[in-house]
C-alpha cells in the first residue's frame, strides 16, 4: 500500500474526529477532553491568584489576613484540583500539550505579579508579625505548584517534556525567591 494511501486515510479519520460535535459521548475515554479540563483547572487557578493578589495589594493591617487566608487556601485548592484532574487524565498530544503555552504564560505572569505584590507588602506583614505564617504559605504554594508539575511531566509527550520542565522550573523559582526574600 503506498504512503499516500495511508496519510489519505489517517486524514480522513483525524477529520471525523474532529469533526464530531462535543456533546457526542463516546463509550470509552477515547473522545475525553483532558487537555481542556486541564486548562480550564489552570485558568481556574488563575483567577484565585488574581485574587489572592488583589486581597493582599489591598491590605493596610491585620484585619486583611482572614481574606488573604482564605484566598490563599483557595488557590492552594485550585491547583491541587488541577493536579487531580491532570493525574485522571490521559495522556495528552503533543499538540495539546503545545496549546498550553498561552494558558502557563499567563498563569505565570499572574504568579509573578503576586509574588511582586507579597514582595512590596514586607513591610507590613513584618509589622503585623505575620512573616513565620505567610512563609508557611508559601511552602504549601511551592508544594502544591510542584506536584502540578510532577504530574503534569507524565501526561505531556517526550517531545514537549523539556518546554514543560522549563515552565515547572520558573514558577518554582519564582516562589522559591519570595520564600528567601521573606527569609532574607
């Protein structure tokens, strides 16, 4: 049989595939769309980090700390759920895993912008005596970021491992830097 015979057909079932409507569900996993719970946990992750951000940009004395507590919890929370939902999921396209990109980009710029946030708010969170509880917070943060990223390491393909590792290794060091500012 020639290769163009063989390209013909897998073109032919990619495009069926593709072209099924998703509501269509399919007895097995086969048509499961990992990649966009995926996303949309990270996205999810995000917001509470927007949050979390705002909570703490805004906080002038103690009376912030139970919101910022809460937020925190929840963003510790979202990105836990992400790596449940990564763990259950199958194993993702090299395709897949490249459409994550924007989505880490942009998480990443938010944890950055965070981080900037916590950074400024020094003085205050000395001053509230708060530095031993934000540090152990921050700790659960680095612990729940770095198990996303254990996970998510076995369900990206080979050929996306390392751009994977990459981001993984940014946010670790980024939250790894807030951890020795606070401890400086």
């Amino acid at each position: 049989m020639k290769f163009s015979n063989y390209l013909t057909g897998f073109v032919s079932l990619a495009s069926f595939a593709a072209a099924l409507p998703s509501s269509v569900s399919a007895p097995t996993d086969l048509f499961r769309r990992s990649a966009i719970e995926i996303r949309n946990a990270l996205e999810a992750a995000q917001a509470k980090a927007v949050t979390l951000g705002d909570l703490f940009e805004a906080a002038t004395d103690a009376s912030a700390i139970p919101g910022i507590e809460t937020a925190g919890a929840d963003l510790v929370a979202s990105i836990n759920s992400a790596e449940e939902i990564a763990a259950a999921s199958n194993e993702l396209t090299l395709i897949e895993a490249l459409g994550f990109a924007g989505t880490v980009t942009s998480l990443e710029g938010t944890i950055d912008d965070l981080v900037s946030v916590v950074e400024e708010k020094k003085p205050l969170v000395e001053e509230i005596d708060y530095v031993d509880e934000l540090l152990a917070y921050l700790t659960e943060l680095q612990a729940a970021t770095n198990a996303f990223g254990v996970t998510i390491l076995t369900k990206v393909p080979d050929a996306a491992k390392s751009i994977a590792q990459g981001y993984i290794d940014d946010l670790n060091e980024t939250l790894a830097e807030v951890v020795a500012y606070y401890t400086s």
